[in-house]
C-alpha cells in the first residue's frame, strides 16, 4: 500500500519476489491496515470466486486502517453485495449489457474512436490520456448511463477522483456521483425510461424491493466502473504497444487477431490493481490458515503474471492462448460490462490500425500513484502522417 511503489507502473518485481516465496502473504502496512496477500493465479481465482467463504460485503478495496470494519454500501450495490442480493440487482441492469444491446453501441464506439483520433490527428499529437481515453468510454456510454453530453465531463472528473488513494478525494468522487443520480431520481420517478436509471425504476416497479439508496448506490457502482475500466486498459495498451514497435508491427499487418490482443492487452494492463475480500469462516487457503474476518487483498495484475499459469507472463504475446487472465474478475462477480469493454477497445485499436499515421511518445508517460488503479494519468504522444 505504499504509493512510492506505484509510481513508475511497475510493481511487478516485488509481486514477483512473493510469488516465488508463496501465492499467500500476511501483511501489515505502515498505516496499521492488516491483509492477506493473495498473488497466485490459483489462489486468487478461488477468493474471487467462493462467496460463501469469501464475502463482499466488507468492502472491495483495501483500507488504510481496519479493513474488518462494517463497510457502508454493503448489501445494497452489486459490488458489496453476495447472493441472493447480488444476483436481483445485477438482474435488474443485466439488460442494458446484453449482446444485443452491446451490439447496438459497437457502431457508436467505432464512430467516437474514429472522431477522437481524427481531432488528435489535427493537433499533431496532445495526451492519449486526456484526449482520448478519459472521454471514450463516457462518450459511448452516455445514453445507457443517463448522462446528457454537457455532464460527461462531471461524471467523468468524479468517477476518476473516486478511485483515487487518496481517502477524502475517493470519498468526494463517490459523493459526486451519488448526488447526481438522487438528483435525477428526484425526477425520474414517474418516467422510468430505457437507461441505468430507468432499468432500475423498472425493477423497483416489477415487484423488486429497492430503496433510492440502492438505487444511487448501485448507479454509483455501475457508473464508476464503465467510465474507468476502459479508460485504463485503453491508454495502458497504447503504450505497451509503443513500447514493442514489432508486436504493434504485427498486429497492424493482420498477423495476430484482434481478439486474441484485446484479451492479451487486458491481461497486460489489469486496471484495477486487487480486490478485496473477507473470509466468512476459518479456511485454509493454498496451506495457508485464514480467520473468520481476516480481510485479503487479490492482486489480480499479479495474478496474471504468475509462470504457473502463463508461459513467459512478463512478455506482451499477443496470440497468447488459452489467456486465462483475473482482469474483469471472476465467478458472480465478472465484470457486467466486460462485452462491452472489449467492444470499445477493439473499436479504439481498429481505428488505429487503420488510420494513416504513427504515433510516437514523446515524453515518458505519467502513473497514477496509487495501489487502487493500474493506469496513466498522461501519455504525450505525436501522430504524424505516413
């Protein structure tokens, strides 16, 4: 939990080193929060998902004082709930993620990857951060989310202070949100209508008990999670192809599918760093004994790394297969939006192969410092003609 660690995006070694020792480590940081480590494959993939013995409902993400401490929100979002309540809420918002209507957003995405890159194209090059990644994921999603194209810019300030180190600028992000949406179920009540928050106002309708703090809560989640998984994992991949001028060579010329690289880069990049949970009941864990209450930390982006697992995990091989990776998570709780975050980044990578330029960086690229998010803050870039 030291954001010294984070600084350079690569915490890799250290996660390694512990590795080699065992997938399982106690930890105590210096800021009193006490964890188990978990940075194996098979470890991980059994937390994540055994919700019977690993709960949810005790928070998802590390805290800097007593992780064992009643979490506020549990119970009543996606994220912090277990079955039967995890599953009625998730059922209330699983339409907007179907197939169907990922499919109808597919066109959508390729349209705003082709017009963001076309503006970062005129400019000579500007940030692939700020330009590109921070407003491609709302700019397809914001009809589905309920956000008119003069809020995409809010929401997407406070979905990215909510995943902030920081406690008091994370707490702000979150509250930002959560105000949002109770502003506008305050007028929505009476007018369902066909997005997240109408999904849920239709469920409630239905004949599902939901509260307009489950409401707000369970928007919060949702909405946090869409506008950041992406933006992430779509600017951590433009560098690690940058970084390898012959894997990025070779997607370009059509010797690797895209499918096989959006799933390779997904693994590569691991937004979000770990999730946690909390043991329900005495358990050992790959010979390791964890308490009733202990909390622990999967660090899935090490997770993905593990040799046992991957063959040469440290290399970007992007017809890797088969690709097992922890990235959007795993058992109940596997990311609602995954359909759709490949969606968007075959639509970004499509109109990069396609579009008659190069990209070079030129500056190194910025880290978040924190242990919450794996990703850029800024990757300066030129786009010239070829």
């Amino acid at each position: 939990m030291d954001s010294a660690l984070y600084v350079d995006g690569n915490p890799y070694e250290i996660w390694r080193a512990m590795r080699e020792i065992g997938p399982v480590h106690h930890q105590v940081a210096e800021t009193g929060s006490e964890f188990w480590a978990v940075v194996g494959h098979e470890a991980s993939h059994r937390v994540l998902t055994e919700w019977k013995t690993f709960t949810s409902t005790r928070g998802t993400t590390l805290r800097e004082d007593d992780n064992s401490a009643p979490y506020p929100g549990a119970g009543k979002m996606p994220v912090l709930a277990d079955p039967p309540r995890h599953t009625e809420l998730r059922r209330a918002v699983a339409r907007l993620f179907t197939p169907r209507a990922v499919e109808k957003l597919a066109a959508l995405a390729q349209q705003v990857a082709g017009s963001l890159l076309s503006d970062l194209r005129r400019r000579g090059g500007g940030d692939f951060v700020t330009d590109v990644a921070a407003k491609f994921p709302l700019a397809v999603q914001a009809e589905l989310l309920g956000i008119p194209p003069e809020d995409i810019a809010l929401i997407s300030d406070a979905t990215s202070r909510a995943l902030d180190a920081a406690e008091d600028e994370a707490v702000g992000g979150h509250h930002d949100v959560m105000m949002y949406y109770l502003n506008a179920l305050g007028t929505r009540r009476d007018g369902p209508g066909k997005d997240l928050l109408g999904a849920l106002l239709s469920a409630r309708a239905g004949g599902l008990p939901l509260t307009d703090e489950e409401i707000v809560l369970t928007c919060d989640n949702i909405v946090v999670a869409a506008s950041q998984t992406a933006r992430h994992s779509a600017s951590g991949s433009l560098l690690a192809l940058l970084e390898r001028p012959a894997v990025w060579a070779a997607l370009r010329n059509g010797q690797i599918s895209i499918d096989s690289a959006i799933e390779e880069l997904l693994r590569w990049t691991a937004p979000v760093t770990h999730v946690m949970r909390t043991a329900v009941t005495d358990t050992e864990l790959a010979g390791t004994q964890v308490h009733a209450g202990d909390a622990l930390a999967v660090w899935t982006a090490s997770a993905n790394r593990d040799r046992t697992v991957f063959k040469d995990p440290d290399d970007l091989v992007l017809d890797r297969h088969p690709n097992p990776h922890l990235t959007l998570g795993a058992g109940m709780h596997f990311c609602l939006g995954a359909a759709l975050v490949r969606v968007m980044l075959r639509a970004l990578l499509e109109n990069l192969i396609s579009a008659d330029t190069s990209l070079a960086l030129t500056n190194p690229a910025g880290w978040n410092s924190t242990w919450v998010v794996n990703g850029l803050n800024s990757l300066p870039v030129t786009v010239t003609p070829t």
